[in-house]
DNA sequence: CTGAAAGCGCTTACAG
DNA sequence: CTGAAAGCGCTTACAG
C-alpha cells in the first residue's frame, strides 16, 4: 500500500498535448472550449486529459495569467460563532463565483495581524475581507472589504449592521414594557462595534430622558461571557438596580443571564434582558431571548459581493459604506409572551 | 483619493536586484541569507528590498519550488461549532509552520465534496484535513488526515475521539446516580461519530443488562437542535419515558434540553441529561450540562501537526489512527452538585 | 563570492 | 484551424 519510490509527477497539458498529438498551446485552447478550435481536435484533447486524469497546475496559471483565484479573510478569532459563519456566508458566495478561500487568525493582536497582511498579499490574493482588531493602519493595495470593525476611507466597502438603531430598538422595546431604569452591558468602546452599539445606548436613553438611572457597564475585549457575568453582578449590587439590561452581544448575554440565574434574580420578572447578535440558539435558552437577529452569514455574503463587485468594476471612488438592517426576534427575556 | 490609472505593477526580485546592482540569482540568494553571499552584498540586496517594499510572489516560488505552502480543509459546514474550532487549532499549528490555509466548504453534499476536493488538488496543496460527508471514496493522492469522519486505510492518520469510550463513562455516570431507564438520542449512524457513539451506547447498556429499558432516538443528518427535540418528544411520551437521557452531542443535547423545559419537566429532577461534546457555553445553561469536554481545538492542532510530520517525514506505511482521549466535566444536568 | 541560463506549467500574442 | 515562441517571477544547478 505504501507509495514506493519517488513521486508520481502530475500530468501536465504538455502530456495532455502529446497524447492528443497536438501542440501544448492547442490543447491549452481546447481545453478552454476556444472557438477557434475544431470540435474534432476539441473531443481528442478532452479524452487525452481525461484518460490521463489531468487537472490544471492553479499555481501556473495564476503566474502566467497575473492573477490568481485566491481571496484572503482576516478575523480576529474563527473560532467565534460570528467570524466564523461570516466565513461560511462569504466562503459560499466566492465559491460560486469560482474563488477560494484563504483564511487568516489574528488571535487580536496587531503583530498577527500585520502578520497575516503580509502573508495573503505574497499569495498574491485578489481581494481581502478584513475584520481588524485595530492592529494595522497601513492603507491595503489591493481591493478590501472591512467588515465588523471599519476604517474609515480606506477599502472599497465597509459592511457593518445598523448598530446605532439596532440598540435603539432594543431600548425602546424595554421601555414599551415599562421599564425606566435599564442598564447596558457591551463591548470596551475601542473598535465599531463596540462604540456604536454604546453610542446608540447612551443616545437612546438621552432622547428618553432616562440617563440619570441607567447605568453602563463593559466587558473585556473579548465580549468575554465571564467579564460580562463580572459586569452583570456589579449592577445589580447597585443599590437601585436596574430592572432590565440591553447586552452588545451574544456572549455578553449568555454571561449576564448566568450571573442573574447565579444571583437567584428571575428573568424577566425581576429583571429583563435584550440583546444584540441572538445566541445561536438563543430560542433554546432560559428564558428565550429576545434578540436582533444574527445577519453573520448574510454579512459574510454582502461582503463578498461586493467585494466581487469591486473585482471586475474596478476600484473608483471612495469606499461605499452598507449598513445591515436589524430586526427584533421577539422572544421571552424581555418579558413578552 | 482613488487610485489612478494602470495597476502599480508588483516590486520583483529583477527589481530588487537591479537597484542593488547585482544579478537576480544573488538577490535570491541575498534574501534567503545563503551563506555563499557576502554581507556586504546581503546588506545591499534586504536595503533596497525594504526600500521597494519588495514582497516576494509566492505563486512563483511554489511553481519553482514544486511546493507550495498551502494546506486545505475541507469540512461539512464551517457555521458549525466544532468545525470552526477545529479549523482554528489546526490554523494555529499550520501557521506557526509558516503554512497557510484554504478552508472549503461542502454543506454535507457529496457533489460539493467531491468538486472541493478538486479544487484544492488543483491549488496543489501540499496536504489535506478532511471531515467527509460520506461523499467521496476516491483515494487521495496527497498525504492527508481525516478527522471526525473516518475513512479505512486510506490517508496518513486519522483522528477522532474516543467517541465509545466516552458514551461508556457518560452512561456509567447515570447509572452511579441510580439511573436504570436510560435514553439515547443520537445523530444518524452513518458516519463515524454517529456510529461509534451508538455502538458505545448499545455496548454499555448491554453490558450493564440495562438493554430492555434503553429506547434509542435518532436526529437529523445535521443533528439538528429541532430534530433532537422531537426525538426528546418521543422518549417523553413513551409509557415509561426514561429518567435520565444520554446525547451524542451538544446541539442535540441543547434541543432535549428545550423538549424537556417546553414540556414541564424539570432537569435533573425528572430528567436528567448527559451529553458528549460539552455545548461551548455549557456552564451558562440552565441547568448547567454535565458533559464530555470539547476536544474540537485540540484535535485540529493534533491533526494539523500529524499532518506536519507526514509532509517532512515522506508518507510510509498504513494510517495511524489517533483517538483523544475525552474527559468528563461534571455540572449539574446529572443530578450532581 | 557572483552571474548567466534553464525551467517550474501554463497561456496568449504572433505567425502561418 | 494549429503551432512555435515568449514570458509570468522565481530558484538552483552549473560555471567561473
């Protein structure tokens, strides 16, 4: 069973050509159903390269052709539900559009980061979708998308949801159920969304004139479920506590929900919880959560078109920003049902 | 703003070389710091290497070289928990070995499978980590490691975890608290987890004389948390449902969970729960899940380096076969604490 | 210690 | 309709 001795080259078109008895660069065109090839000689090279099982060098190609097929993903953690299906939503639109993947982990550190920006522009890739964690400043030659974290002016798009509004949704959903003292927990306000998820909290309140009782609190870089369950229990050793929270994000309200349950605090009865970025299975949880719903994959897909978009339009102008509409998941934390 | 006209072509050696006054081959050399060049000339060649901002092209390296540094993954569904954190351990060692990685998608179709495999066969990987859907039974002819999902006798190693073994320690576990009507509720016996995690089921009631009082439940292909609930369902309406139900895997473990919750009993009282693969916010549930640690990570950087030693080492022999060892992480869904 | 030449596997003007 | 030649950007025997 063992592979014997030395490797069994792979066959090249110069191989397929031989076998059909035709020059390299006919069988070159043939296999590429150039018009200017006779069906008969078309048929021949086909069966050559069958028989000989041939399968064209990416890598000679993408030499010769000055460009290859490849497309570059930057995220912080893959690992992470939302990275991660942002790479299924985007892996699927570049997969059809025959494109492949190569994706990079920056673990959120800048080294890494630089790192793996160097690594994808040797491979010479098309296009990047980027999700930075602040790491690298230098302006990219190559078209970009940023996705999740923007950088203002560089790239050819941004995508991002409607954070602002989003949280605004939530606040006002809160208040329609009486609720005058609701706190936030969310992300350290360093990268997008973490800043205009808070600013949309601090802005809702202030239009409701409910500031004076409505206490923020932050968790780690890493929306960490354990800093935010830390966050949760200082709010509610306040000595008003509040009686419903708004959470950035999934992680954050996982944690924040084992904190009241540790707490012995009923949800929602005696305090209510909404969130941004629903759980993956947020409808699985006690109590159900009431959450915008995820638009990871639908990102992941938007960017990658335009993305695509870019590639064949070539890049003008200044990069368009796109903003992904949120919609309320109405489930039971809040206080519904 | 916008970039004007033609493409800045790339910086190449030629160029490098040319400002550096010497001849590409010892620009080449000169940056590969072999020690047949003069420092004085070393230094001359990085400098105007750093001027250009000269980023060697790696598609012309791996033509050259024969070898490229790419390595692909091909799993079922990257949206998915355990793929995504697979594919995070193995990035993790692949990178430190300054390879990179081109993740491909198949949505568990064997089409798409097969199509994958081309694909990065066409990239001229330099190996492979594949969890097949069942798809493709074509041999590979690079060294490959197949993982979750075995494939007999075929590539350099597989790996996959102890998946028998680890049902035997999750029904020990309930029978030490007094359990006797223990469920099963497992994904399709089609692949390798599903199977052997059944076989290790059936295996453990058998040798504990518990068969007569074990009704078995199968989810989806998917194993989806909406098919695991209704399996719930099922066991639950039999005429002496089980008190303790063991599953195969975290989101069939989250779907029981919210059968049982949606029909009243309480967990562990009325019914407890075991589970493999531990839910990734296990200790956050309600109540928290008493199961097997995830060993995702671990296996992708296990994989990632087999891999590694199968591409330096030369391919020999038949495949060896890894199992990681699993552990159990006892909360509350037990009945313990 | 340095350079000229060949070649990795393709594709595409350029001829015929 | 088909072929011979050049070249994408590198690296490595082979000379000197």
């Amino acid at each position: 069973m063992a592979v014997e001795g030395s490797e069994p080259r792979h066959v090249t078109i110069v191989d397929v050509a031989r076998a059909a008895n035709v020059a390299p660069s006919t069988a070159s065109r043939a296999l590429q159903e150039s018009p200017r090839i006779s069906d008969s000689t078309k048929r021949r090279v086909r069966e050559a390269a069958h028989t000989l099982g041939y399968r064209p060098n990416r890598i000679a190609q993408s030499l010769r052709l000055r460009a290859g097929t490849l497309v570059g993903i930057i995220v912080p953690d893959v690992g992470v539900n939302f990275y991660s299906r942002f790479v299924k939503g985007a892996q699927d639109v570049l997969e059809h559009a025959g494109r492949q993947v190569l994706v990079l982990n920056t673990e959120r550190q800048a080294a890494r980061e630089k790192a793996a920006l160097r690594t994808v522009l040797e491979h010479r890739v098309s296009g990047l979708l980027v999700a930075t964690s602040g790491g690298s400043d230098e302006e990219v030659r190559i078209p970009t998308v940023y996705f999740d974290n923007l950088a203002p002016g560089r790239g050819v798009a941004h995508v991002a949801c409607a954070n602002r509004e989003g949280v605004g949704i939530l606040v006002d959903h809160l208040v329609g159920h009486g609720h005058t003292r609701i706190a936030y927990i969310g992300g350290p306000p360093t990268l997008t969304s973490g800043s205009e998820r808070l600013d949309g909290f601090l802005g809702a309140v202030g239009r409701l004139r409910l500031q004076a009782s409505a206490p923020v609190e932050l968790a780690d870089a890493a929306w960490s479920p354990g800093s935010a369950a830390a966050a949760m229990e200082r709010l509610l050793a306040l000595p008003e506590p509040p009686t419903a929270v708004v959470t950035s994000g999934d992680t954050i309200a996982l944690g924040a929900m084992s904190a009241c349950r540790r707490a012995g605090r009923r949800m929602p009865d005696d305090v209510a919880l909404v969130s941004f970025d629903d759980p993956v299975y947020g409808e699985l949880l006690d109590p159900p959560v009431t959450a915008l719903g995820r638009s990871d994959v639908a990102m992941g897909k938007l960017a990658a078109s335009l993305l695509l978009h870019a590639l064949d339009a070539g890049t003008l102008g200044p990069p368009t920003e796109v903003r992904l509409p949120v919609e309320l998941v109405v489930r039971r934390s809040c206080g519904c049902g």
